[in-house]
C-alpha cells in the first residue's frame, strides 16, 4: 500500500515538472537586422526623408560598386 502512495507521488511529481517546463516561456526571438532598402522605405514612409533624397539613395544600393 505505501509503495503504491510512493509511485503515484513521484507520478504526479513528474508530471507537475514538466507542466512547469512547458509553460516557461520561449526566449524571445532575435530581432531580425533591416536590409538597407528597408531602412530607405521606413525612413520615407516615416517623412524622416523627402522623395528625392529616398530615390537618390536608392540608385546608390542598386550600383554596382
């Protein structure tokens, strides 16, 4: 009979640890870097920069260097 309590105590024990494990939360996800076309069509969606200067940076990343 005491082995019977033993066993479903260590049971339940396991089962509590691994609802604790599965509800830790996740890290959060590493932020993503932006490509430098994205920065460019944030800033000009943002006004941080006017159309002429969005263009002019533009063509500069499409070049060739």
């Amino acid at each position: 009979m005491i082995k019977l309590l033993v066993v479903l105590l260590v049971i339940i024990m396991v089962v509590l640890v691994l609802m604790m494990i599965r509800r830790r939360p996740s890290p959060p996800a590493r932020p993503q870097r932006e490509s430098p076309r994205e920065i460019l069509q944030r800033r000009y969606a943002a006004g941080e920069i006017d159309e002429d200067e969005y263009l002019r940076r533009m063509s500069g990343l499409n070049q060739d260097w």
